[in-house]
C-alpha cells in the first residue's frame, strides 16, 4: 500500500501543472528579473554619474590653482626650452646645417610656386581662416594681415605651421610682394596690391623704410610705426674643401651667370652670354668650365642671390647702373635674368650626395643659403670678403641681407593676436638653434631687438 502511495505522489509531480499556477509563478519570475535589472542599471548610472563629478571638481581645481593656460603657452614652453639649450650668452655661428636640417638641399625647403619666381610678382592673399578664431572672441580683433618679400613671408609660414595645426593660432593672412607694395599696404595706400581694401599690419622688408613712405603713413592714419630687424638673409657659392675657396667678383659671377650681358666690343649693347669658361671672363681666373648648381629659379635662394650677388655685379657697369633710377624693370629684368642654357643646372640634376659631386668636379660650385651649407664645403669670397658672422653684421660681404618686420603698433597694441605672432616669431628668427633660413644676429643686437618688440618704440630714420 505504501508502494502505490509514492507511485501516486511521484505520478503527480510528473503531470502537468494547473495552468493558473504556471500563470502566476511566470508573473512573479517576470517582476524579479525587471526588478534586478532596473537596480543594475540604477547601480551603474549611480557609478557613473559619482565619476563625472568627482573628475568636474578635480578639473575645476586644476585650473583654479594653476589658472587658464595661454594659448600659446605650449609654444613659449618649446621656445624657452631652446633657449635653455642655447646656454642664453653669446655664441659664435655654425656653417653646419642646423640639427634636423638637410645637409644636401637637392629639395630645397625654401621653394615657392612658380608663379613667384621673382619677389617682384606679387602673389595673392593665401588661403586662410578669415574669422574669430574661437567662439566668442572679438571678430574685428583675431585676424591680422601680413605682407612682404619671399624671406619674411616664407620663414613666417613654416613658423605658424604647427601651432595652427594643433588649434593654438589663427592662420594670419600673407600677402607675397615686393618691399615698396607691402609698405604701401602697411601705410593703407588705396590698391597698393590691386585691391583697395588691401592693407597689411605688418610689412616685411629687405631693407629699410624710406623717410617718403613713413611720411604717407602718417597721412593715412598710421602714426605709429616700429621697427625690427629679424635676421640676415646670406647665400654663397660653395666648392668642396678639397679645391679650396675660389675668389671671384661680383662682376665675375654676374657675367658668368647672367641671361644677357654687355657686348666686349660696344658696352652699351647686350648680347646673349657667351662665356662657359672663368678665364674668358677674366684672364687671371682659372681656365674652368663655368658650372654652378643651384635651387630653382623661384626659390629664395635664387632671389636673395639675384637681388643681392646678381645687381652688386651688374650696377658695376656704368650704361646698366644708369637706368636703375629712370627705368627700374628693365634694370631688374637685366640685372637678375639668370642664363638657361646649362651652365646654371638645378640641384635636382645632382645624381647622389652634392658633396660627393663636387668632389668628383673641381669646377663645379653649388648656389646655396648659408644656414644649408655643409661643412665638407667652403664659400667663395665674393669681392675678397669671405661670409663670416663679422662680414655679415658688417654689410660687407654682398651676398647678405637685412630683413626687417615693419609693424602697425597702434594695431598691435589692440590686437592680442598680432602681437603676440611679432612677439614668438622675432623671438624664433632671433634663435641661433632656429630652424629658419636666416642667419641671426649678434647677441648684442639680438638683446635690442626683443627689447624694442616689448616696448614697439616708434621708428627712426
């Protein structure tokens, strides 16, 4: 009997459950599983909220106790870096190309378009932010205008290259043109660069204003005007040190370079260049092919070279030297035109290392920025003055040249932006461990260079 009570018990639990128990016991599973989920989330949604606000008031503590950081903070943080490493005293030049600088500038980092193969041609504004450049920020106030030559406009690129990458400067506009076009705009001369709202706040030269065009600044509003020198712009012919040092003329490399030059036989007339070797040029010169190799034409090396080595030579010719006051394009289309017919090659031509070239060629000589030559070469003395640092300063090794910032100060004064831009790029020309194209100047003037961009004093001519 008792047997047949367990088989009954045990057929029951196997049969099938009342279907309103199943009903109700499923309603119950259902309630708990809603309810554990809604306490995992409320668990987490709680975890995180608790982060949030514990990483809010450690942010807000940061800044209270270390203040907002300046935008350009990251960049004066580099700079000083560098100055640290530079030791802060005086120091002597390096004709070694600068750390991270090419030591064979084949593809020469100082290239322009084309289309500005001369500084005398102007380019048109580049492309860039026009407006604020944060939200909320004063529109009138955070764009700023520079124009000037290649040397100016170049080296200021490459410097805001990165700090507008990473969001910390706003692309200013530049305006490549010639010296007496970027004065016109600083001093808001109507369509000095083919547009009559073109004006610039800053002008870069390559030599000094005039007292003519700070007197028509003054009439146009701009009565307040600094100036800064930012450094030396120096190209040389080098030769591998295994030849020694040529010692050539102005005149020499003129007639050895250039397109057209005087007729032997009737000075007053030009004919195609017909000299290939130096000792036809003058019989005191060795009896070489003449061969030099270069950057493009539409580099600033070759226009530094053309407005400086190029004009010193040409104006030695008194019938040349006479028309650069009564017709200056036809001076300067005389005086710069470099010859195409192989005897000037570009770098690019160069199969291998250059200096290995020039140690293979005697004759052969390399056209290059002073900051890019490498110490297996030497530079030719142009006039019997080598390149050195003294020379240099001096003004009288005639490849060099003096660049300088022109700055509106009234708008500098209004415009953080802007003074701060003159401020970091002096400060960087001014750096001998720059990696601009330019030779800086000495310590002492360097000291008054950074004192006048604090201080912005009115120029003196």
């Amino acid at each position: 009997m008792g047997n047949d009570m367990n088989d009954d018990f045990l057929h029951r639990l196997r049969s099938e459950p009342n279907p309103k128990f199943l009903t109700a016991l499923k309603a119950r599973l259902d309630r708990q599983a809603i309810d554990h989920g809604k306490a995992r989330r409320t668990l987490f949604r709680t975890a995180i909220l608790a982060a949030l606000i514990g990483g809010s008031a450690v942010a807000v503590a940061f800044v209270a106790w270390r203040g907002v950081p300046h935008p350009f903070g990251g960049i004066a943080q580099v700079r000083d870096a560098q100055d640290k490493r530079s030791g802060g005293g005086a120091q002597k030049m390096s004709l070694a190309p600068a750390p991270g600088r090419a030591s064979t500038p084949g593809a020469t980092p100082d290239a322009m378009p084309a289309a500005a193969a001369s500084e005398g041609a102007a380019t048109p504004r580049d492309a860039g932010p026009v407006g604020p450049s944060a939200p909320g920020s004063d529109a009138p106030h955070s764009v700023f205008s520079v124009a000037g030559v290649g040397g100016i406009i170049v080296n200021a690129q490459n410097f805001v290259r990165r700090p507008v990458e990473l969001g910390l400067m706003t692309k200013p506009q530049f305006t490549q043109t010639t010296t007496a076009q970027a004065m016109a705009m600083l001093c808001h001369v109507r369509g000095s660069a083919g547009a009559d709202s073109a004006t610039a706040d800053v002008a870069g030269a390559d030599r000094r204003m005039m007292a003519s065009e700070l007197a028509v600044c003054m009439r146009n509003g701009v009565s307040r005007v600094t100036e800064l020198r930012v450094g030396y712009e120096v190209v040389v012919l080098a030769r591998s040190k295994l030849y020694g040092a040529p010692k050539l003329s102005a005149r020499d490399i003129f007639l050895g370079l250039a397109a057209y030059v005087p007729d032997p036989n009737q000075p007053q007339s030009l004919i195609k260049n017909p000299y290939h070797v130096w000792n036809a040029i003058d019989s005191t010169l060795s009896e070489e092919q003449i061969e030099i190799f270069g950057p493009p034409l539409s580099s600033l090396t070759a226009a530094a070279f053309r407005r400086t080595v190029m004009e010193a030579g040409c104006v030695t010719f008194p019938g040349i030297a006479a028309i650069k006051s009564r017709d200056p394009e036809r001076f300067e289309k005389v005086c710069q035109a470099i010859r195409t017919d192989g005897v000037y090659r570009d770098l690019g031509y160069v199969v291998g290392n250059m200096v290995e070239h020039l140690d293979t060629y005697p004759n052969a000589m390399a056209l290059l920025n002073l900051r890019e030559m490498p110490t297996a070469l030497v530079a030719a003395s142009v006039d019997g003055v080598e390149p050195t640092w003294e020379a240099i300063a001096a003004d009288s090794y005639v490849g060099s040249r003096t660049l300088y910032l022109y700055l509106n100060a009234q708008r500098a004064a209004a415009n953080h932006a802007l003074s701060d831009f003159v401020m970091k790029f002096e400060r960087t020309a001014l750096d001998p461990g720059s990696d601009l194209q330019l030779v800086p100047l000495a310590e002492d003037q360097r000291q008054i260079e950074m004192r006048n961009v604090m201080t912005l004093p009115d120029v003196k001519l």
